[in-house]
C-alpha cells in the first residue's frame, strides 16, 4: 500500500477533524497542521471536490448526511439539458433592448447569455466568469463583480464582490438555484454563493429564479431568499401542491418555458 505524502496526511487529518467537530476554520487548520492560510485553502478546495464537506465562509463544515452535492459545472452541465434550454428561451424572452441585466452562476443562466449574446443594448452584470466570457467580444456591456472564483461553479465571491455589487442598479436579476421549497425558499451548496446572490437580489428591482423541476422540493444548506422576496420563476413544469399554493400567495408569477401565457399568481 502506498503511503500517504505529507499533504494527503493533512488533508486526512482535516477529515477527521471536521467529523468529530462538525467544522473547521482555516486558522484552525494553521494552527493544527503548522501550515500557512493558502495551504489550508487549497486543501479544502481539493477536499470540497472529493469529499464530504462544504465550504463556508473562512472555513468548512462536515456534510456526509447531505445528499445534495456541490457538483462541478461540467458535470451539471449535461443534466436535464433540453429542460435548461427551454428555461433559458423563456428568460430571453423577458430580457429587452434597455435593460440592466443580472446573471448569477449556473448551467442555465449560461444558456441565458448565450441566447442574448447577439442582441444590443443590454448591460449584463455577472459574477460568474464563464458568463463573462461567453459574452465578450459581442455587443454587450458586461459588468463583472470581484472576489475569489470557486472552481465548481466559476463564480467569484466574497466580500469585495459584494461591496461592488452595493454600488449597481440592476433591472431584472435572474438567479440559479440548487434547490427550491415552500419552507427554505431559494436555496444553494455553497455559503459564499448565497452571500453573493443575497447582495445582487438587494440591489434588483425584480427578481426572477431559473430551474427545472430537479430542483423542486429540495432544499440545499444555505438560504438565498423566501418566496415571498422573489417576483418570478421561471421553470419547466407547473408548481404543484403546498409549493403553488404559497408562490400565489406570496404573489410570485410562475413563467413556464414553452408557453406563451403564464400562470398568474394571486395579489
């Protein structure tokens, strides 16, 4: 069997940290394994991909029971495909000659900027970096927020893209999200995610989330927003049950991609 290198073993001993507390910070893991702070970041990068763990915010949390993972945007990207392009279609309809728009990360909002790429007069902010490179070099101004990059979902996070984010105006702000239910609202993964996500919706006149009905009924570890703080979804199918029944009474519009009416929700 062959034996493990001196980073194997800090990471392992990370893992075996994280099951007994529950957490871990960085400056513990300085501390513990006399290594520096971009060390014990790279090992918990590495560890986020491999293991059952989820990132926070100067640190990490054990997360072995959860069977929502963080998954890459590669490995997302081919998941219920056809349903994204069809949300994304819908979206695009919403979008007008004129408007600021918003695009957190994600499969489907990619699909959203592709579809938008030829067209003119839109300002696109984005803290999502495959975005911003999907559309440069069109006609589109594209704003892009700071921070660090998580590599799962190529979004950039943290606290100076927020601050930046504080300074914008956005029109219409459409939102990825991993999960979605009456009781946890919006919800995503990843802690500096939903960090980001909160500041852009802050800063937008009307909020829209995008998924498709993989996300429905779930709720992932951290909260974006409550229903009642979104104005729109936009999604595949009809929302059924107790779910429907809140969205109307929250007042959110339900767009369903395909369709040329949507369902109206109840003032």
């Amino acid at each position: 069997m062959t034996e493990m290198n001196k980073g194997e073993r800090r990471r392992e001993g990370i893992l075996t940290v994280l099951k007994q507390q529950g957490r871990i910070t960085i400056s513990d893991i300085v501390e513990r394994f006399g290594c520096s702070e971009a060390t014990a970041r790279r090992d918990l990068e590495l560890l986020e991909r491999t293991g059952p763990l989820v990132r926070t915010i100067g640190g990490a949390m054990y997360d072995g029971m959860n069977p929502v993972r963080d998954s890459s945007f590669a490995e997302r990207q081919g998941i219920s495909l056809l349903e994204k392009e069809h949300i994304a279609a819908e979206a695009a309809r919403h979008i007008v000659e004129g408007d600021v728009v918003g695009l957190s990360g994600g499969t489907t909002n990619y699909l959203i900027a592709k579809l938008i790429k030829m067209r003119r007069g839109i300002t696109v902010v984005t803290n999502a970096v495959n975005i911003a490179m999907e559309l440069a070099g069109s006609d589109i101004q594209v704003v892009v927020t700071g921070g660090m990059m998580r590599h799962n979902s190529f979004e950039l996070c943290g606290p100076l893209g927020e601050g930046m984010v504080s300074h914008l105006n956005i029109g219409k702000m459409f939102i990825g999200v991993d999960g979605i239910s009456e009781n946890g609202g919006i919800t995503t993964y990843s802690e500096q995610e939903a960090q980001i996500a909160k500041a852009l919706i802050s800063r937008s006149q009307i909020t829209y989330a995008v998924f498709d009905q993989s996300k429905v009924g779930r709720t992932s570890l951290f909260s974006i927003a409550q229903l009642k703080d979104l104005d729109a979804v936009i999604t595949d199918r009809p929302l059924e049950g107790a779910l429907s029944d809140y969205a109307r009474r929250c007042g959110v519009t339900v767009y369903l991609a395909g369709d040329e009416e949507e369902e109206e929700a109840e003032a």
